[in-house]
C-alpha cells in the first residue's frame, strides 16, 4: 500500500507524523509524494485556530478531487475536537483522534484490507474494537530512527501543557504535560545522530519537562546529559518561555561551544500588562523584559525570537504602541506576528471587546515590518563572523547556530555540496550584506572545535559523570 502523509502545524506535529510513517512501514507500507499514486493519505491535523480547522477540511477535499480513489486517514490536534465533522467528510474513512502512531498506522492498514462499518461518530475499518489500543502492538521501534528528507531532526521529549492561555487550543487537545523518561530522550538522540547533525528538542510546553517524572528533573539538566551522551551533535531548544530558562540552562548555552545552539524563541504574546493578565499568561511585561537582557548578556551572540498576537479582545493602541516600543528596545532578531484569531472553547473566544480585523492587521503589520528591519541589521552585522552550520538543499544552503539561514559560496556550476555533506556539521566565514548572506565554508579536513569546560555547578547538578568538553567537528 502506498500512503502519503501530510502534516499541519508545529514541530511537535512533524515528529509525530514521522513516528506514524515509520509504524506505517515497519507494516509494509510504502511512503509516496504523489498524490495520484497514494493509496491512502494521513493528514495530521492543527486545531491552533478555526482557520486551522478549516484550512484542514479544504485540504482533504482537494486530496478527494485530485485522487477519488484515495482514502483519507485524519489524526492530530483538530481530530481530537472536531472527530464528528472529519468522520462525516467525504473519503474520510477513519479519524484517530491524537497522534498514536500504532492507531495511526492500524487504520492504514484497516483502510486498505477491510469494508467500512460507523462505530459512533468515529469510522473504523474492518476491526473488531475502537482504536481503544488495548488490542494494538507496536510493530515499528518506539524510537525514532530519523525524520525522512531532512538535515535536522526532531527530537520530542514531552506533550501535553499544564498552563492555561485563554486563547490555546493545543492543551484541550494535547492534555496534561507530560515527560519522556531521560533514557528514552538519550537513547532516541543516539538513534537520531546516526542521520542529522542538529537535533531540536521540541514538545508543547518543553520548560515543563522533567516535572512530573518519578524522580523529578529540568530541562537543563536533560540538555546537560544529552550532551554528555550524545558527542559530535548540536542540540537546538524548541520554542521555550522566558520565565522558564533557569541558570544552569544559560550556562550550557555560553559554555558549549556551539553544540547548544545559541538560539531561543521566546514567546512574548504581547508587551503590554493589560492584555498579559486578559490573555492569563503569568508573567509580567518587565519579568519578560529583564529575562531577555540577562539571556543576551550572558550568551552575546544569539538568535532571539519570539511570538506576538496583535488585536487580542480589547487591546487598545495604548497597549499595541507598549508592545511596539518593547520590540524596538529588545534584542530580537526575529518575530512570528499574527493578528488574533479566535479559537471555538477557549476562554478569549468568549472575550468582550473584539478588536477588528483591520486593526488587528495594520498593528500585525507594523510590527513585522519593525522585525524585519531588526533583522536586516543583525544579518548585516554577523558579516565577517565564524559560524557553525548545518547544510540543507543539498549543500546550497546552510542554517546557522543563531538561526539565520544563508547561501552557501560556491565555486562555478553552483551544484551543492551533496547529501552526504548533510550530515555532518560544517564550519565557516559568513560574508556579504543583510540581503545577500553566505557561508564560505572551510577547507575538507576535520577540525575539533572546543568550548570551554562547563562550569562546575552546570555539570556537578546535571548527572553527567564528568565535565564535558563538548568537541564539534565539522570540514
């Protein structure tokens, strides 16, 4: 059977989907691009927003008139709040709310070996029982081997979120935080090493992890035995708040070398208190503010990122003009901008005064216009730097420790360095200005580049059986 997977939304949905193709394959199915060849297509679901919901129904229809044979096996997010309306799409023939990949891949094969019976408002093919799991064994490994076409990996280390933003859908749909044991995230990252040279270690709410393990541990102290465990990779944290980042956590990063990448993405939301406190996020505009200097102060050379909602219920221009002069003074070297959308069972859906959509765009837009510029400037200055990269396309492009994607300098035909030069990480000059940045990489023999010893607090309280050194090769 030939399956196509597509998936919406984050990079916690993107490892999932890659745990639900290899189940998929381990019981002989076949992975294909094209839909016109797809037996069956899986399409992972985001429930982020309605228009999120919505853009997953159009993308099924059309999978419906580009292969009318196809069926269609819906999971994710959106799947988990909407089971009833998928199940009565057309083609649809099963719906696995969550992101299971033994369920996952069961339906799969269900899809193509049996007739259709309706259980509820859930379609099951040809089985005996709901996709309850009590019935289900794992075919595929419980690691992850690699993430199929791509130089980094993805490397999940838990789900679920305890917080309580009035406008996130993900925790109705995701559930409670929970945690991957050390060993489990240790034993994948020495699977996934064999294939990425870059691991991100992503989730729903990774400032959590380590909570609610049996015995109780952090983020940074995982970070600190993976790069114990792990040699010769770099590891990328996944988006990350501020308030969570903890001493030990800013150690790794100015200490490393370069195998903890220096990059965070810290959501903001909003640099106003007001809209804060109506959005129920639990730290202030200054608790924010202050973080964000002490992260750059520390690190120095870092890629700052984070996510702002323009026109949330009842931002005045007040509130937008605080959140615009917080941006101006931060060091960010880049944001993700979106005007509100409402989201159907969150607590902002049922907000008063709404904030049009007209607004809601024009402030979206000042500010993004305000991130590309602070962009511009940070590329520019990186001209005349070393960096360590990973290479994508084939070698013609490169993504820097601090998250700045660039051009690799090439000699005449301009073909790229090759897959093989993927897998490895590399080092070089960046030159040229803000609109035109590349790598020019060093010469092919191997060079050992090492950070400082970490200090003996980051390494005494993580677990690690000595203080690495932390080498990263590249050519």
């Amino acid at each position: 059977m030939r399956v196509l997977f597509h998936t919406f939304g984050c990079k916690a949905n993107q490892y999932d989907t890659e745990r639900m193709r290899q189940e998929t394959q381990a019981r002989g199915g076949v992975v294909t691009k094209d839909v016109g060849l797809a037996d069956v297509c899986v399409v992972n679901t985001c429930t982020v927003t309605n228009a999120a919901d919505a853009e997953a129904r159009r993308f099924i229809r059309r999978l419906k008139r580009e292969n009318p044979l196809t069926q269609v096996v819906v999971a994710g997010c959106s799947a988990v709040l909407r089971t009833a309306e998928y199940a009565e799409m057309e083609g649809v023939v099963s719906v696995v709310p969550g992101h299971d990949p033994v369920h996952v891949a069961a339906a799969v094969g269900a899809a193509v070996a049996g007739p259709v019976e309706r259980q509820g408002s859930l379609l099951q093919l040809g089985m005996d029982r709901g996709l309850d799991g009590s019935h289900l064994e794992p075919i595929g490994a419980a690691i992850l081997d690699r993430r199929e076409g791509a130089t980094r990996g993805w490397l999940k280390i838990q789900d679920g979120c305890d917080r309580k933003c009035a406008f996130c859908a993900t925790r109705l749909a995701r559930g409670a935080s929970r945690s991957r044991s050390v060993e489990d995230i240790i034993l994948e990252a020495r699977t996934l090493s064999r294939h990425h040279p870059e691991l991100v270690l992503t989730g729903i709410h990774i400032g959590h992890y380590g909570r609610d393990l049996e015995v109780p541990t952090s983020l940074s102290t995982l970070l600190a035995r993976l790069l114990d465990a792990v040699p010769d990779v770099r590891f990328r944290l996944g988006s990350i708040e501020a308030t969570e980042i903890d001493e030990l956590l800013l150690q790794l990063l100015s200490t490393s070398g370069g195998r903890v990448a220096p990059h965070l993405h810290m959501p903001l939301q909003s640099g106003a208190d007001p809209v804060l406190r109506r959005m129920k996020r639990w730290h202030t505009r200054e608790d924010y503010r202050v973080r964000v200097f002490e992260v750059a102060d520390a690190v120095g050379r870092i890629g700052l990122g984070a996510d702002i909602i323009t026109g949330f219920p009842g931002e005045t221009a007040v509130d937008h003009e605080d959140t615009v002069r917080l941006v101006e003074e931060l060091p960010f070297t880049y944001l993700h901008v979106f005007p509100f959308s409402p989201k159907d069972g969150t607590a902002a859906s049922e907000l008063p005064d709404p904030v049009p959509q007209r607004v809601a765009g024009e402030r979206s837009r000042e500010l993004r216009s305000l991130a590309q510029e602070k962009q511009r400037r940070y590329r520019a200055s990186r001209a005349g730097e070393m960096s360590l990269v990973t290479l994508e396309a084939q070698g013609r492009r490169a993504l820097t420790g601090d998250y700045l994607r660039v051009d690799v300098a090439m000699d005449g035909d301009g073909v790229g360095l090759g897959l093989e030069a993927c897998k490895r990480l590399h080092s070089g000059v960046l030159r040229g200005s803000a609109d035109d940045l590349r790598v020019e990489l060093q010469g092919s023999r191997r060079v050992e580049l090492q950070g400082s010893r970490a200090p003996q607090i980051a390494w005494a309280t993580s677990g690690m059986e000595s203080p690495p050194i932390f080498p990263v090769s590249s050519t």
